[in-house]
C-alpha cells in the first residue's frame, strides 16, 4: 500500500476537542513529511482557529478549512476557494431566522452570530477560540463577502438531522449540508466537502486518489473517507464512520492518528 497523500481531520482525530496536538502525533506528522509523504488537515473549522493547530506541527503544510470550502497553506497561500452567493446567504439567512434556528457565519475569516447565546459560547469553548461577534440577523444579511459557510447548532441530533432534511428539501443542489459533529449543521455552496478538497489536492500534487489515505471521526469526513484510496476510522468515530472505513486504529485520547500513521504509512 503505498500512501503519497495522508489527509486528517482535526477534532476527534488529531486532537481531543479544543486542546493541543499531543508530541506523538506532532512526530507522525513530522516523520511523514521528512519521507516525502504529503500531509494536510482537513477540517470544518475556519482557517483562523486551524493555522496555530498547524502550525504547532512545524510544518507548512495546506489545511482545508470551512469543510472544503478554502483551502489555504500555514504560509497564507489561497490554493482554492470556494464561497457561498450573496443571494444565497440572505435567502439561508431569512429561512434560519423564520424558524428561530441558531445560525452563525464566517465572513472574511470572522466569525459573526446573530445572537451570541448559549451554543455561541459553547461553541467558543470547545473549539477553545476567541469570542465571535454578534451582530442581529439583519447584520449577518449584510457581511456576504467571502463566506464560505454557514452553521447551525441544534438541541439535539435528531433536531440536527431534521434541519438537514428540511434544507436539502428547500434548496436542493444549491447546497450541501452536512453534520460536522451531532448537532452542527454546516452548510456550504453545492459541491463542497472535504473530499471535492482532498481531490484538488491530490491533483495539484500529481497523486492518484488510489494513494491517498484520509482519517477521521465524524460525520463530515465521510465523503472524504469515501473518497480517498484507504480510510481509517478512530476508535471514538460513530458507527457509520466505522462501517465506511478499511481500517479502524485506536482513539484520539491514545493517539490513534499516530497508530494510523505508522501501521499504514511506509516511512
């Protein structure tokens, strides 16, 4: 099995929820790139609360962020982007707001909240980020500029699931909506998902999707893990994560990137 292109999730993967990335996996990452294996992140957080995460690998290496929507290197090199219509976003806007949902947007790299309640703060606290701003729903139908997702937080994962049924039948493939965790909705232009991502990258770097091996936990890493050549499931990933993947390693608590890394990998 020979790997040129190793993609990981962030949270759940690489690291526990809001915390850093432990030495031994810091090494994993390390001890690939000096092999000349390609690596990059591949996550549903915005570029600005990633890059310190990647940055603290050492390496310079291209993260996608935004759930595929940009893809930019440590370096601030923009490799792709792909951002939401502005008449699309006031339209999403208008059919959050009618049904009360908690809605958040990402604007320039900033995150923006209707109201700033209690998912807001829990959301800061997880991803252990800066406060956002709150702004009222007629200022998120305002900031259009370079969006490239929205999120919803819900109660509940059946309340989460039902939104993305309920989006999917207004807006068909003018989006994709997908679950980044059990009650995080996001919501990106048609197309995107980390596995569109992973396959601009594999193809800026000459590398067929056959040698590609991507990992992770949640929800969102499906397509991706569907999409790349080998697929690893943590040990704390949900069952469809499991049942989707060729391999499953150990938990992110006991480093199973790490395990992944050097069962797998040929360094």
């Amino acid at each position: 099995m020979s790997i040129k292109l190793f993609v990981t999730d962030l949270d759940g993967t690489l690291l526990p929820g809001g915390q850093n990335v432990s030495a031994k996996n810091i090494k994993a990452v390390q001890d690939m790139v000096n092999a000349g294996v390609k690596f990059t992140i591949a996550t549903g957080r915005m570029y600005s609360a990633s890059v310190n995460i990647a940055k603290s690998l050492g390496v310079d290496v291209p993260i996608i962020t935004y759930n595929g929507a940009l893809i930019k290197t440590v370096g601030g090199e923009i490799i792709y982007s792909n951002y939401l219509e502005a008449d699309l976003i006031v339209e999403l806007i208008n059919f959050c707001e009618d049904r009360n949902w908690h809605l958040q947007s990402y604007s320039n790299d900033i995150l923006y909240y209707a109201e700033h309640n209690k998912f807001a703060r829990d959301y800061e606290e997880v991803l252990n980020i800066p406060e956002g701003v709150e702004v009222g729903w007629n200022g998120l139908k305002k900031l259009t500029e370079n969006v490239p997702k929205l999120l919803s937080i819900a109660e509940t994962a059946e309340e989460s699931t039902e939104r993305i049924r309920i989006l999917k039948e207004n807006f068909g493939d003018r989006i994709d909506a997908a679950k980044s965790n059990a009650t995080y909705t996001e919501i990106t232009k048609n197309g995107v998902s980390k596995a569109s991502a992973i396959k601009i990258l594999a193809d800026k770097f000459n590398i067929d999707i056959s040698e590609v091996m991507a990992i992770g936990d949640s929800y969102n890493d499906l397509p991706m893990l569907k999409a790349a050549g080998h697929s690893v499931a943590m040990g704390n990933a949900t069952d469809e994560v499991k049942a989707a993947c060729e391999f499953i390693t150990g938990d992110c608590k006991s480093d199973g990137f790490a395990q992944a890394v050097y069962k797998y990998v040929e360094l």
